[in-house]
C-alpha cells in the first residue's frame, strides 16, 4: 500500500480470562478521531492463533465528519473509511483507508458538501440554485454515492462498499483498498435506493428495490459473475403511503422475507433543508406494520401477515418451521428489535455521542423474533427469542456463522450493553437454545460488530473465532480476537492511533 505512515511492531497480549465487568462512559473518541491517509502496520500473531486460515477481515463505515470547517451532525453522515486486517503466516497486517466515492472527492476538492447525506443538504447559494438542487434530487444526481455502510465479497471475488442508494456501490481492492471505482448494474431496473444489506452466497445475491411511486419492493436476484439484476417478484404494500424502510431483510432457503415498518419513506422529508428528528422518514403508527414472504423460484407471495409495530435496523437470520412430514408450514426470522421507537435515529445524532452525562439514554432493544404462519393467517407472531435482561436491553450490530444463514441455527453475536450508556457497549454471545447471553465488556470500550469466522474444517456452528475493531476510552484502537466457543478472549493488536467507529464487516478468504 502507498503512503505507509507507520511500520512498526505493535504490542500484542494474550488473556485467556473474561474482563471484569465495570460501568462505562461516552462514545466520544471513537466518534471524533479522523485519520484519511493509508497506514500498513504488521505484527505476529500468538501461536494460539496459528490454525487461523489465511485471509483479510474488511470493516466499512463512517470515519470522517468534517470537511474543512464543516462539521456533519449524525454518525451516518461520515464518509466511508475501510479497515483491513489480514491474518496470513502467523502475522496480522492492518491497514485503513477512505473509499473515493464523488461524494468525498468533490467535498475534498470544494471544501464543503456537494451531495445530499443522510442528514446533511448541501448549501445553495440562492433561490435557482436550490430549485436546480431540489430538480437534481428527483433524478437522483444529488443523492450521496458514499458507501459507508457495508461491504460484501460476491461470488465472484470482486469487493463491493455499499449503502442505501444504488448509486453508492463501489467496488474496491480489498489487498490495496484502492478504489476501482462504481459498480455498475447492467440491468436497467432503476430506482434510487436499495436495501443496505444484500444476502449474498458464492452464487448470488439477493436485495430489495423499494417502489417509492407505487409503494412496494422488487425482490430481485443477481447471479454471480454478472452485474444484472432480475426482477424475482413485486410485494405491494399493505399500509401507508409510501414503503416502509428495509435497510437489511433474511431469506430461508427457499424463501425471501420482505418486512414492511410503519416507519416509512417520506419525500417530503427530502425535500427539506434541516433535518426532521427521522430525517427521510416518516412514522405511520395507524399504518400498520408487516411481513410478506416470498418463494425464490416462482416469485410468488406465499404469505402476508399484519405483525405489531416494530423499528429495527438489522435482521439476524431466518428459517424455515416444517411438521412431521418435511411441510414448511411458518417462517421464523429474528432481529434487533427496537420495540417500536423511531427515538434511535436521532440518539446516533454526534452530538449526542459525543457528550455521555451518566443517564442511560440507549433506547431498549430486544432479540426480536417473528414467526408468519403459511396456513392462510393474516396475522403473524413477534416477541422475544430469549429475556432482554440477558444483555441489559441493548442490541444491534449483530452477525451469525454465515454457513447457517437461512437456515436453523443457535448462536448469534452482537453488541450488547452495560447501563447505563448511550451506545451499545459490549460485545454479546447470544445461545438460542440455553436462552442465555454471554458479554465481553471492558470499562470506556467502543466495540464495532462482531464478525465470526469459522475454523477451517469445523463442524461445530461456534468452532471459530470472533473479531471486532475496538476504540477504548484513551482513544486507542485496538483488533479484538475472541474465541467463538467460550466467548473469553484470546488476543488483542494494539495500533498507534486510534479508529473511528465503524460499522460492518465481511471476511474475504485469500486465494
């Protein structure tokens, strides 16, 4: 990588207990800390780690919030910044970098925002620059390219930064974190965004075109080694005015789920220069909320239950129920649960993150889980998978051993919580079938999702490890080893400098 800043040895600890748990304060430094140029660091790894297969753990998110003297005001605003960690010859090699989407580089070359983030609007300078503004919004020309949401490895092996607009697929060197540039969709669909998270396997990918003119979603498929989505099928909407969000969906093996909040797509809400407290959404509690399944060959609706009101921003996994003779006859699909409070957006407000008071202001979340029957019923089952108190109410960011996605599993991971906070904390274990939450937690520390890669070879779902990026509370960073099984960490690679807080990750196997 070009302009190494940095090489040199970094201290590398090996704890085999869990950390004492202790109460913690503000997410401050990990919301603060910006750094834009490429680093390369190498270390060697403990020989605990030696099994460990060969291949590079990549991190998305937001890690820059400023331009110039322009400061942003939510922690979705940031440009994208990937991390990547390379385990390969029992050593780590770590590096990070900014994702060069136009929306970053016309704001470093002008000093100030030029595209339309999720709470920020550019500055017009009179009245005709912002009706050609507002003009450019409905064909989609202002709408942000900055992939700092996500990042997948397709089937094919090429590496794709994602966000919620369709134009913010950008394809990037996952050994140099270049970026080669936009991913294009030869297909002609359209439309101007996108779920965030797609479901995608070494064969295909599967994601979610909302329909913000007639309100639905296109389920659409995109085989490997191609750029053109086809159309599987189209949900109508059962309420509202307009869709309801979906930044991530499951699917079963057969099956796509479809979710459909109350909190939904508002263009009114776009077309405002300030922010509303839920920003490009609007929430239509009388509007009910649902959840449609869809089967992947035909396309067809199989089943459309009315669920109570629920906000979530990620969905775990689902499968498939089947009775004695191998019929499915319900689906069973889980997430982070928010209880119905659209509150969340605005709490992941910097300002908020930024000044922790001791109140604990995290609003609750649960293991959410719903079950949609396939015997005709119109109404579908959401509670609770285990006791919220198991992680203090706190739940998100969650990942699961991807071999088991779509399919029956029992244990998921996430960031939980210590209260009180503003933020979630911790770092959880979650087992389905011992109903029993298991957290890693040390006092200041900011954890980023939890990723689980399994052993080479394994035939346990928990034979692996769990990685996640950490800024402690001096500003520090740190990569976190925890072993998937016992939860108890095994190794920690402290860098120089500290990290901004990202969001998620994906692991990329080395050829």
């Amino acid at each position: 990588m070009a302009d190494v800043g940095i090489l040199n040895k970094l201290e590398f600890s090996l704890r085999r207990r869990i950390v004492r748990l202790k109460r913690r304060h503000s997410i401050n430094v990990a919301c603060v800390k910006n750094y834009t140029k490429r680093h390369n660091l190498s270390i060697s790894i403990s020989w605990y780690l030696n099994w460990f297969q060969r291949g590079t753990y990549l991190r998305n998110g937001p890690g820059l919030w400023h331009i110039d003297d322009n400061d942003f005001r939510h922690l979705f605003d940031g440009y994208a910044t990937l991390v990547r960690l390379h385990f390969e010859n029992g050593r780590l090699t770590f590096g990070h970098r900014q994702v060069e989407s136009e929306a970053y580089k016309a704001a470093k070359k002008n000093g100030r925002l030029c595209y339309r983030e999720f709470s920020e609007v550019p500055k017009t300078d009179n009245f005709l620059s912002y009706v050609g503004e507002l003009a450019s919004l409905f064909s989609g020309a202002s709408l942000t390219d900055n992939a700092n949401t996500g990042v997948v490895v397709l089937g094919d092996g090429r590496v794709v930064c994602l966000t919620e607009t369709v134009k913010g697929s950008i394809e990037v060197d996952p050994e140099t974190l270049d970026t080669i540039g936009k991913f294009e969709y030869g297909d002609g669909l359209g439309g101007l965004v996108h779920s965030a998270h797609p479901i995608v396997t070494e064969r295909e990918m599967w994601t979610l075109l909302p329909d913000l003119v007639r309100a639905g979603y296109a389920v659409v498929r995109m085989e490997a080694g191609t750029n053109e989505r086809k159309v599987v099928g189209r949900v109508e909407c059962r309420g509202g005015p307009a869709p309801g969000w979906v930044h991530s969906f499951p699917v079963t093996e057969h099956y796509v789920v479809v979710p459909e909040m109350s909190l939904r797509y508002c263009a009114k809400n776009l077309l405002k220069a300030e922010p509303t407290p839920l920003y490009k959404f609007e929430s239509h509690p009388e509007s009910g909320s649902y959840v449609h399944v869809m089967c992947k060959a035909s396309g067809k609706l199989v089943a459309s239950v009315k669920v109570p009101n629920f906000v979530t921003f990620h969905f775990i996994n689902a499968y498939e129920e089947t009775d004695e003779e191998g019929r499915v006859t319900a689906v069973i699909a889980d997430c982070c649960e928010h209880n119905d409070d659209t509150t969340i957006l605005d709490k992941l407000r910097l300002q908020n993150l930024r000044s922790f008071t001791g109140q604990d202001v995290l609003p609750e979340a649960r293991y959410g889980r719903f079950r949609i029957p396939f015997d005709g019923s119109d109404i579908g089952e959401l509670g609770a998978a285990l006791d919220p108190n198991e992680h203090e109410k706190g739940m998100d960011m969650c990942s699961a051993n991807p071999a088991y996605i779509g399919k029956k599993y029992r244990y998921a991971y996430a960031c939980g919580a210590v209260r009180p906070c503003n933020f979630p904390n911790t770092l959880t274990k979650i087992d389905l079938v011992e109903k029993k939450a298991k957290n890693w937690y040390e006092e200041g520390a900011v954890p980023s999702e939890p990723f689980f890669v399994a052993r080479p070879g394994a035939t346990a779902e928990d034979d692996g490890v769990v990685i996640s990026v950490i800024s402690d509370k001096n500003g520090e960073g740190y990569a976190l080893v925890l072993d998937g099984s016992n939860f108890e960490e095994i190794a920690r690679a402290k860098f120089p400098y500290g990290l901004p807080y990202g969001l998620h990750g994906c692991w990329v196997p080395k050829k």
